[in-house]
C-alpha cells in the first residue's frame, strides 16, 4: 500500500456540529493518505466529478502518513468531527466497523442510483468490510502480490527457465521456485525479498495448499495442523539462511528497491506500483512476474493488499457522499484514477483494460488471474487492533533465527486468543 507524505491540510472541523465533514448537504469532505502522485490524481478527479455534479462541492483532506491516519480517523469519528468520505486500510478495516461509526452499505449499492453493485466486485477483496451479510464499504482498487522477477539476475545464476512460462505450462511448483532461490544464492545474489506481514506468511500457507489460518469462527488453528507447521518451518529456514531477505529490514540507502534494480536478488514480492520503480530505472524489460508457486504447479489464492472507501455514518451529506462514493468505486471511475501508469489493479469488473494497456509487464494478465482468486486480509484478523502487527513481529523472530515454526504460531495463537477476549 502506498505510504508517503503528502501537503498538510488542517482536519480542524470540531467546531462543526453534528457529524462532521461538510457543512452542509451539498458538501462532501472526503480523506485518505497517499503519496503526491496519488492526491494529484485524486484532485483530478474531484475536479471532474464537480464538472458532472455542479451542485455538490468535494473537498480532499489528506494526511501525512498511514501510521498517523487511522488513529487520527478514529478519534474524528468519536468526536463527530470525522470527513463524510474516507479510506481505511484492509489492516484495520474490522476495526472501524466494529466501532459502529460507519454506514451500512448494502441497500444504497443495490439502489438504482448505485454503479458499485455488490455483485461488481471481486468477492474475495471485502474482507472485514462484509458482516453478516452487510457491507460497511468497498475495496476502492487492489494490489495482488506478485513475484516480480529479474531476468538479469536469473541469467547471472545460470537460470535458463523463465518462471512465467513455466506458470503457463503449469509446471511452476515450489520445488522450482526453492531451486532457483538456491543457485541465486549460490551466485552471491538475494533470491527472494519479501516484506513482513500478513500477505506474506499467509500467502505461503494457501500456496502450499494449506488451510485458512483461521477456522470458520475465527479462531487461530495454524498451529495445531502439522502441515502447516512444517510449512511456516520451511518458509523461516529459506529466511534464516539468507535465501530469502526480509524487505523491511534492509538499511537505509541500500533498500529493497535499490537491490532489486541493480540486478542483485532474484524476486520481490510486491504489488503493480513496482512498474513505476523498475521503469525509472532504465531497464524494464529485464522485469516480469508470475504467481506464487505451488506444489503441483497450479494457481492457488494468494494475498491481495486492498484499501476501503467507507461513508461516515453520521454525514450530514447523505445523498452526495454516496454519489461520490459509487462514481469513485465505479468501473469508470477505477479507470481514470488507474490509466496511464496507474499503481494499482481494479477491484470491480469492467475496468481491467487499465491493467493490460501498456502491455507491461509481459505478463500483466498475472495481476488479475490472481486478483480474481485472491484474499484480502482475514476478517477475524483485521477486525483486532494491532493483531496483525503483533503476529508479524512473531514472524521477525522466526526470520531472525531466534524461534521456530512451532513457537511462532503459538505465539500467534496466544495473541489471538488474547485479543478475542
């Protein structure tokens, strides 16, 4: 998810009364995090969505940082101070419905006046924003991790299969994935960088043909299935022998991008943005990508990195907030703000030309056959304040070498366990 800095605007709306946002019916107050690139698209679009809609004014209210922007979120819905419209992340989407301070969605999304029927939406990417049936908001686009890889960095360990092609064939399993890791390693090169959260230990599991790690009522049940034990084993030995380098923890001035554009790690997982990163570069063409491997050589569900559109419950702009709302979510709408080197993968249908016009990466189609079968963040894991975090730092330490795949999904199960409480 795009974390980046972003023009400060004042949120100071707590001499409004009421719910917050606009001032009044025809104003919609919307906020979201994003880096400059990204609020400039935004801002074009609140320019042509006023050209469509002359009586409603949109204001763009974003903040600084991810890290700042949800507990800031948070304290404005309490206070009644909180925008009409706003992002929330998949990482603490569970949480803002579970506070009661958003709209129930679902009869405005299958009213006439709606362009985001539930049905437009690939099911998968709802996540905690589904409950019992209810929507409380709707992934605005998606980003399925991929396994970007380097050509370059393939041949210089003597790789002479393209992983793409053996994915076509179905013959893209694990055993050949682990065996070209081995000889980038071997070469003196990273074989595989991964970032440190949910979608990459859970990825793992449903690529190994695994079990969710949560049970139908939510409880934590990883560690008490042998297979996935010993799954999460095999993942922390390929990090703690240094095949595989966790992204996150790589210095300042020699990062994962840095080392993934001079040639020296074999694949990073990472979401259709990285076009923007191996396009600057120089190089492009050097880059494709290819779905998780499995087993058998088959594709499998994989993590996809969602944001939501949520609508203040107590908005005084009922009516314009979900105009906003559906026209930005729309087909129409994922296309203008995603077209023309857009970072990110729609998640409505009707949309996915964005995705394939450029014809980069050779193998675009990738990004939506694995957003078509993916998942977003488990609802039972979302929906806890800090329990997503939590695990990932158990996962560090397995990483790290300092406990095994036992210990770390115990560790794992305790925090869910404690958090349910």
């Amino acid at each position: 998810m795009a974390i980046g800095a972003a023009s400060a605007l004042t949120i100071g709306l707590a001499a409004c009364s009421g719910g917050g946002g606009g001032t009044d019916a025809n104003t919609v107050v919307w906020s979201t995090w994003g880096t400059a690139e990204e609020l400039t698209r935004y801002q074009d679009f609140n320019k042509e969505f006023m050209k469509r809609h002359p009586d409603i004014t949109v204001k763009l209210q974003p903040v600084a940082s991810y890290e700042e922007y949800h507990s800031k979120l948070l304290a404005q819905l309490a206070s009644n101070t909180a925008p009409d419209v706003f992002y929330v992340g998949d990482d603490k989407m569970g949480q803002f419905v579970d506070s009661g301070r958003l709209m129930p969605l679902k009869e405005l999304m299958e009213s006439k006046d709606s362009q985001t029927k539930p049905d437009d939406f690939f099911p998968g990417l709802f996540g905690a924003a589904e409950q019992d049936g209810e929507y409380y908001g709707a992934p605005n686009d998606s980003n399925p991790d991929v396994l970007w890889y380097d050509k370059t960095a393939l041949a210089a360990a003597g790789i002479t299969e393209d992983p793409a092609e053996l994915a076509e064939q179905g013959e893209w399993t694990t055993e050949k994935y682990l065996e070209m890791n081995a000889k980038l390693k071997d070469a003196g090169l990273t074989g595989s960088m991964f970032w440190n959260y949910w979608a990459t230990h859970w990825s793992w599991l449903s690529s190994q043909g695994l079990p969710a790690p949560y049970d139908e009522s939510g409880a934590f049940t990883a560690n008490s299935d042998p297979a996935s034990v010993a799954a999460i084993g095999e993942l922390g030995a390929q990090f703690q022998d240094g095949t595989f380098v966790v992204a996150d923890t790589l210095p300042d001035g020699a990062g994962a991008d840095s080392v993934f554009v001079t040639h020296k790690a074999g694949f990073f997982v990472q979401g259709r943005y990285t076009i923007g990163t191996v396009q600057t570069a120089g190089e492009p063409d050097a880059y494709d990508i290819v779905r998780w491997p499995t087993l058998d050589g088959q594709a499998a569900p994989t993590g996809v990195a969602v944001s939501f559109l949520a609508i203040n419950g107590k908005t005084k702009a009922k009516d314009a907030a979900f105009t906003f709302w559906t026209e930005f979510l729309s087909a129409e709408g994922q296309t203008f703000r995603l077209e023309g080197g857009g970072n990110a993968v729609p998640s409505i249908k009707g949309a996915d030309d964005v995705v394939l016009e450029d014809g980069y990466p050779a193998h675009a189609q990738t990004f939506l056959d694995m957003r078509d079968i993916g998942f977003t963040n488990y609802a039972a894991e979302a929906r806890v304040p800090g329990l997503s975090t939590g695990i990932s730092d158990e996962f560090l330490k397995l990483y790290q070498g300092k406990a095994d795949a036992q210990q770390t999904l115990d560790a794992a199960a305790a925090l869910a366990e404690k958090s349910g409480k």
